[in-house]
C-alpha cells in the first residue's frame, strides 16, 4: 500500500493507492461517525464495510445522472433516513459518482464529510482527488459544483481488474495527460506506482492552488476541447476519450500561436497513440458550433481560455483569434 496525503493545512487527507484499500475504509473514516450513507451504481461490483450502521443509496447510471436531478434525489432520501452533519458520506465508484454524491454532500446541511471509494482508473488519477465536485447542464460540463474536500480517498488498484477494456482506456486518456505534466515514465512503472505517481502530481498542484486561482489550471489540459465534444451532441466517446482528443488540439493550437514545435505535437501523438486512444474527432461535427461550446467551459474567465503547452510548460492561455481555433480543429479532423 502506498499512502500519499493531499496538502491542505488542517484539511489535509489521506490517500492510499494499492491492492484491497477499500478495505480501508473504516480506518479513514472521521472520528465519531456514527452513520454512512454509501452512494454507489447497481453496476459497480464493489461492496464497501465502513464498519458502522449504513445504508447504500444507488444513483443512476451513465453522464445522463449526473444533474441536478439526482443531486436532490440523494438529498431527500438522507432526510427521510435522518442524515446528520455527524454522519458521514461514502461515493464508491467512478467519476460520476464522487463527482454528483461529493456535490450532493457538500451542499447536504451545508456540509457532510465524504470518503471517496474510486474504482475506476480515471476516479483514481483524477476526479476523485482535489475536492472539485458538480454536476452537468444541458448547456456544459461541470458547470453547476463546488469545493468540497473530502476526508480520505482510496484508490484500490484490485477492482481495476474487472474494468473493461474501454473503460480502462477511459482513464488512460487522464493518465496521458500527466506525461505533460512533468510525471516521466509513467507506461513503465507497475500499476499501483503509476496510479500514486499521478495522485502525487495532482496532489502537489491542489496543495498549492486548491481553488484554481492559478496553477491548478493545468489540470485541465486537453479538457476544453473535450469538454465541447462531450457536450456537443450524442456521439459515442467517454471522458478520457474526449480529453486525449483535447491533447492533440491543444498541441496543434499551441504550434500555431508559435508556443511549441512540430516535434513537439509529434511527442503529443506518440503519448496518446500508446494508449490506443482516439486523436480525431468525430466525423460530421461542426467546427462553429464547438468553437462556440468553448465560451460557456467553466474555465473561460475572459475569452475563450486554454490551457496550452509552451516554453514554460503548461499554462493558461487566453485564444482571441476564431481563425486559429477552425485551423487547429481542421488538424484534428
């Protein structure tokens, strides 16, 4: 087992990465939870112990339940089971769940401390570290959240085992986009070191900018782009999908704002090509109208903003010019 904390001062958090931590779970509980809500999937294989009296609460399935819908579905059925500020949240799942039950608790009596159980591989590389929780709108991705830290996060590498193939490859599309990053040689290194190896870069970056004031930013790297494919119609492609998309756009965007070279979008495809993952987006969609879905991503503050490798490495970069957005996007056809 490897433990790894999250750096947050008083609010700092443990996360253990390995084989069988989910078994964990009553250890990295707060002290005097007296009750869990466990909010999972029926599709999720994964039963939780925290130890004391809980009740699971099974969410629906898919990006389609996780709104604002469901938000309050969870909230009523707490109420009606008598939830508490005391009592204690568990999300056993992937990003969907700790994304929509972390929100859910967040907002429940103003704040219920959560545990997140991640069992998928982009739930264990990404969106259940940082305490960034929401929900989707029609309109986007993300748009309706919070900052809610949870109390610990275990990331069992053992139940990654009996993912799909594709859904493995869901979180390889994050795990790509952390050899930009600064983490080196991540295909080389065993399962569970490169799960911590990722959880560590993340860790650092959240333990310095916890509320994306600045450098957390580059998290989102490849994320606008595949932000506006998720959001831009019914076209079969998972998040980490979507994202490895978005790295191959923001290569070509930054080669032509003269910020990177060939070699370097060149180093791009190799990544994402070894991950077998998706570098096109799909056929017949409409250039405008994601240019379009690029202004309502929650991380444009004035203009259309992405996060675009460079001399400096990863950074935020404010795109006025519609012309070399079509053109970058022509690149990726």
């Amino acid at each position: 087992m490897i433990q790894l904390e999250v750096p947050l001062a008083d609010r700092s958090y443990p996360v253990l990465v390995g084989a069988g931590v989910r078994h964990q779970l009553s250890r990295v509980l707060p002290a005097g939870a007296a009750r869990v809500a466990v909010v999972t999937q029926a599709s999720i294989p994964v039963p939780v112990d925290p130890g004391v009296e809980h009740r699971v609460f099974v969410m629906g399935e898919g990006e389609e339940a996780k709104d604002l819908s469901t938000v309050e579905d969870l909230c009523r059925q707490w109420a009606r089971w008598g939830l508490t500020r005391a009592d204690v949240v568990v999300a056993v799942g992937g990003g969907v769940v700790t994304d929509t039950a972390g929100f859910a608790a967040a907002v429940y009596h103003r704040g219920v401390a959560v545990v997140h159980v991640a069992t998928t591989l982009l739930g264990q590389i990404d969106a259940a570290i940082g305490g960034k929780t929401g929900v989707n709108l029609t309109e986007g991705k993300n748009l309706v959240g919070s900052f809610w830290q949870p109390a610990a996060v275990l990331c069992d590498t053992e139940v990654l085992g009996s993912l799909p193939p594709r859904e493995y490859r869901n979180g390889l599309g994050e795990m790509a986009k952390y050899a930009f990053l600064g983490v080196d040689g991540l295909t080389d290194l065993p399962l569970d070191e490169a799960v911590a190896a990722c959880v560590r870069c993340k860790a650092d970056v959240v333990g310095s900018d916890e509320r994306e004031a600045g450098r957390r930013a580059i998290l989102n790297y490849g994320h606008t782009l595949g932000h506006a494919l998720e959001t831009a119609g019914s076209y079969d492609l998972r998040h980490g999908e979507a994202v490895a998309i978005g790295l191959i756009y923001a290569a070509e965007l930054a080669l032509r704002l003269g910020r990177i070279d060939e070699d370097r979008v060149a180093e791009h495809r190799r990544v994402v090509a070894g991950y077998d993952l998706p570098m096109r987006v799909p056929d017949g969609l409409d250039s405008d109208e994601v240019i379009s879905l690029f202004s309502r991503d929650k991380k444009a503050v004035s203009g259309v903003t992405f996060v675009l490798d460079g001399p400096q490495g990863v950074e935020p970069v404010r795109v006025e010019d519609p012309a070399i957005l079509r053109a970058a996007f022509d690149a990726v056809r």
